[in-house]
C-alpha cells in the first residue's frame, strides 16, 4: 500500500435548514493516506477557516465506530470514522451529502436533526421488571442461542443510515433491532406487548415511511444487523394484536 499523500475534489452539499442548497466545490492537495474521512473533513475546515469561510458543518463524536454519529461509511461494516483515505485513488471525486429524509431535518450543512430516533425509543418506554443488582440480573438463565440473538441485535447504534438508504425512509431495522433485543430477554418480557404498539406508532407520528423489503438497510448497516430483525418486529406487533 502507498503511503504517498493523495489530492482530491470535494462536492459538498452546503445548506441552512431547509433553505435551498447548493454543491460547493474544495480541492485538497497533499491529503495524508492514514488520516480518516473525518480528519479529511478537519483538514478541509482549517483551510476555510484559514481563508475566513465558513466550515463545513458535520457530525461526529466518538470517532471510534460506536456512536453512529457520522453515518455508515464507503465500504460494508463501518462507520465514516472507520473509513480512511487509503480508500480512495489520487484525484477522485468525493460527493457528500446530509441524509435525506423527512424525519432528519437538516440543521446546517452535513448535520441533521435525528432526535426521532430518541422519541421512538422514549416510546418504547422501560424495563419495569424488578432485577435487582448485577448478580440478581445475571442469574436469570437464558440459552446462548437467545443471549447471541439479543446481543447481536443490541449492536445497532441508531445511527439513521437505514433511513437514509431507505427509499421510504423507513426505520424498521432500527426499530426491529430494539424490538428483538428487548423481546428476546425476559427482562423485556412484562412490557412487549405495549412497547412494539407504542413504537411503531410513534414511527408514524415521525413521518416514517414503511417497510417494502428492498433491503438497502441491511447493506448500508455498519453494525451488519440482519433484516431478521424486521420479521421479529412483524411477528411481536401481530402477537400484540391478541
């Protein structure tokens, strides 16, 4: 691999809320291989800062793949805080955009609003089951197959890349993650059947679309949930109807 530093163009959608947006266009020359997306886009704002513009509003927070603030990233499996600039070849085209969906207003820029996320699992509500401290919890046996399942649903950062993806803007991997993890563990069991009512009503309130099995989530995920999760989803809010 080369580790000699790359020039790249960038097209980057610039805007105010929902005022009209434009692409703007930057050229960086001499970018280091071994920095991230992010640290380019760093890299980029002290240039504009040093030109006395504006920077390039974005997410980001825990650059270590687990906040899901910066979206899903180029390739399977990862977050743009994963990415880096090795990725990519000498004077390629670089297009960045926020989300687009109605439920992700835009803020400024890259930054959107996905605090509907946080309502839809505000309407979920909690886990009312008294457990007692750590040990009294972790003596409830459950079978390894179930505690997998659970956990690998847990995964899911909330990050909004199966909205995005999504040509409904439909949150039913994130949805369906929730759903499974809490449904599959008796902890969960008390609330499971308002819960997956609450949710997928409060999707709706959002301006969600739904789901049409396209699959785009499932390869955008950067956690790799399954679209399982969305059958388990299906099957927990019809049991709920009984």
């Amino acid at each position: 691999m080369s580790d000699v530093n790359i020039n790249i163009s960038l097209k980057v959608n610039r805007q105010m809320g929902n005022e009209q947006n434009v692409f703007e266009n930057y050229n960086l020359e001499d970018v280091p291989q071994e920095a991230s997306f992010l640290e380019m886009l760093d890299i980029l704002n002290d240039k504009l800062i040093s030109e006395q513009k504006d920077p390039v509003a974005f997410d980001s927070d825990c650059r270590e793949g687990i906040c899901g603030s910066c979206s899903h990233g180029k390739e399977f499996g990862i977050t743009v805080c994963q990415l880096h600039m090795r990725k990519f070849n000498n004077n390629d085209v670089i297009t960045i955009e926020p989300w687009r969906a109605t439920a992700f207003p835009v803020i400024k820029d890259l930054t959107v609003d996905r605090s509907a996320l946080d309502r839809i699992m505000q309407a979920g509500g909690y886990v009312s089951v008294k457990t007692g401290t750590t040990i009294d919890a972790n003596s409830i046996l459950i079978s390894k197959k179930i505690a997998d399942e659970a956990f690998d649903a847990a995964a899911c950062i909330g990050c909004g890349a199966c909205v995005a993806a999504c040509k409904n803007s439909s949150p039913m991997l994130f949805v369906g993650a929730k759903i499974k993890h809490l449904s599959n563990l008796p902890q969960g069991h008390p609330e499971r059947k308002t819960r997956v009512k609450n949710m997928i009503m409060q999707m709706s309130v959002e301006g969600f679309g739904g789901c049409t099995n396209t699959l785009e989530c499932e390869a955008v995920c950067p956690k790799e949930i399954s679209t399982s999760v969305i059958s388990c989803l299906n099957r927990e809010f019809i049991l709920s109807k009984f």
